[in-house]
C-alpha cells in the first residue's frame, strides 16, 4: 500500500489525506501468468467525502476477470491516472513488457500503448453524427478480424455518410480494431471486465477509506477461493486447456488458408487470440498434428491454476501494526460533501445508458 500526503504546515506530525494505492500480494505474484493485457476504469465515491475509486483489472487464460490494483484520489486528471499507472507499472506490471492497456480515459494517459474501449469510442462516435445505423456499422468495422470484412463495412460506412468514414479513420486504426491491431487486444474490445467488476465491489463506494481497502480484502478473498477450485478439477479430469479455448470445427461454406509455419489463418482469428480456430483444428486433424503446440500457454489449466494459487494470509490487529512517524491524520476539507444522502449524478446520458433491447425515452426535439 503507498498513500500520498501532504504534511500541514504548522506542524510536521499532522498530514492531511489525499489519495491512496493499494494492490494485494496474490495479484502481484500471479499477473505473469494472465494474458498481457490491463484493463482501466474509474467509479464515483459515495461516502461522507467525494472523491474517485481507481482499477485495473487483468484476465486469465478463461477469461476471467483479474483483479489487479485499486486507488482512492480526489478526482480524475491526467496527473491522478499518470499516479496510478505509474503504480501499476512500479509494483504490478514490473518488468513485464507488451502490455496492452484498455482504456475509455482521454489521449494524454500513455498515449503511445493504449487501446480504445470500442463501446466508448462508437459511443463518442453517435454522439457525433447522430444516426444508430452508422453507429451499428462503427462497432462492426471495430470487431472485425479481417481487414477484407473492415474494409468493407467502412465502405458501407462512407457511402451513408463520408464524414463518419472520414472521423473513424482520422483515430489510428490500431487503437480501436482488431483487424489492424496485431493481436494486441487478444480479441478484447471494451474495458467492460473493469466495470463488471464493480459489482464485486457493491457497497465499497459508500465506506471510509479503511473499511473500502478492508472490504476489497475480503472480496478478493472470496474470489480466488471461489475460482482456486476449477483448475485441479480441470487437471483431474485430463484438461489440458480451459474451457474458454475449446472450439468445435464446424463445416463452413467459405475456404480459408493456413499456414501452420507462420501461425496464420486467413479468418483472422488466430493472430487476434492467440489460440487455434477451427480451420487451423482441421488442418492439424489432416496432417496428424498435436494442436497444443499452437495454443499460448496463458491458456492451459497449468497457467489458469498458478493464477489462483496463491494464499491470502489474514490481515493483523492494529495494535500488530508497524510503528509509523504519522501521529495525526488530517481529512482533506476540499472533498467532504456538503449536501446528505447520496449524490446527484450530473453526468449527461448517452447510449452507454441506454439497455440492449430496451427502447430509449428521446426528447422529440434534439433527438
């Protein structure tokens, strides 16, 4: 845990709160065997004082969420997301290199790594040019693995609206497709694992800072007990890989071509997720080779049982706690709530409100 605190003036005993980091030996010692890829996102606090609650999240050869590291800082700016990555980097991520980072932040956060979160970004895209069959088409060019189909679909795109194609094509097509992103999303395209984590964390958000860093503690505790089990059950029945890997080769009218050498497949799936699809399963079939050796490790049941190996070991008293130079703590007056109850949120909607299948109230006027 590393805390930032600035120490009052008329006396050097007294500090006064201002942001906080915390990430748990398990997260640290297990990271190496998920996929190279963090997932970022910020929620609101609700407590007495205002306030943002920072994650990263990773994902395991499953596709499980992997919870990574955790913030509490005054607000979100390019300085606060700079403090936590910068942490994530120091105490998590190491000297692991190739680490795709999934954002919905703005460009100055390690604008030269990040990926776009796709649901974001056709959503910034809508609030643009207004038109949901352009927004559909967007999302589509995104989650194509072929640049055969993206190309396409954009221009389906610049023949409803040239414009549209124009915007698109103006962000750098690696930040926000898989056809031109080399596999560095692993099929990943939204930044929704960090956000559905959120749910683990229910009620956090209204607790002090102590009881929120505790109550993320036994959270934790709870999620690894509950996903330690799969692997040596996986391993005693004789899995090899994890379930999320196993693909079912189906007859398809449209031929592709493998090449086994250069790991390739015409699909375009292979290259984005780093396992086999099933032409390259049938190809295998043909020649009598073992398909293992084409699957990334991150996916076998030996890489998803080290994930969730480790132990939580039990946090001590206070009075077991080491001796500290601090001797008062200062609340940060800036940020405590004026008003009771639970904040109002000022946030304008947009269609990342908007339920799947639920029709939208529009205003009949600006639409």
């Amino acid at each position: 845990m590393d805390n930032n605190m600035d120490r009052g003036e008329s006396n050097v005993d007294k500090v006064e709160f201002r942001c906080v980091f915390w990430v748990f030996g398990p997260s640290v010692n297990e990271f190496v065997h998920c996929r190279p890829i963090v997932s970022i996102d910020a929620t609101h606090l609700y407590g007495k004082y205002k306030g943002k609650m920072m994650i990263a999240m990773g994902v395991d050869g499953n596709n499980q969420i992997f919870p990574l590291a955790f913030a509490i800082v005054e607000n979100e700016s390019y300085s606060s997301w700079y403090w936590f990555l910068n942490h994530v980097k120091k105490h998590v991520v190491k000297e692991r290199d190739d680490i795709c980072l999934i954002s919905d932040r703005h460009s100055g956060i390690l604008k030269d790594l990040y990926r776009y979160c796709l649901r974001h970004f056709v959503n910034n895209f809508h609030d643009k040019f207004r038109n949901s069959h352009l927004k559909v088409l967007a999302y589509r060019a995104g989650s194509q693995n072929q640049v055969r189909k993206f190309n396409s679909v954009m221009d389906e795109i610049g023949k409803l609206n040239a414009q549209a194609r124009q915007w698109l094509e103006e962000h750098s097509l690696c930040r926000w497709t898989l056809a031109h992103d080399g596999g560095r999303h692993y099929g990943l395209l939204t930044t929704n694992m960090s956000e559905i984590f959120n749910s683990v964390l229910k009620g956090a958000r209204f607790l002090p800072i102590t009881p929120c860093v505790k109550l993320t503690f036994y959270r934790l505790v709870h999620y690894f007990d509950v996903r330690r089990s799969l692997g040596p059950t996986a391993q005693a029945n004789g899995d090899v890989f994890t379930p999320y890997v196993v693909v079912v080769t189906q007859k398809r009218k449209n031929m592709q071509v493998v090449d086994l050498e250069k790991k390739t497949c015409t699909c375009g799936k292979w290259e984005i997720h780093k396992y086999p699809c099933s032409h390259v399963l049938s190809a295998c079939a043909y020649l009598s080779l073992n398909t293992s050796q084409y699957i990334q490790q991150y996916y076998s049941i030996f890489e998803y049982s080290a994930t969730w190996a480790s132990d939580f070991f039990s946090v001590p008293h206070e009075a077991y706690w080491p001796e500290t130079s601090i001797r008062g703590m200062l609340p940060n007056s800036e940020l405590k709530r004026k008003e009771r109850g639970r904040p109002r949120s000022t946030r304008l909607r947009n269609g990342m409100d908007i339920k799947e299948g639920k029709k939208a109230n529009i205003c009949g006027l600006c639409r």
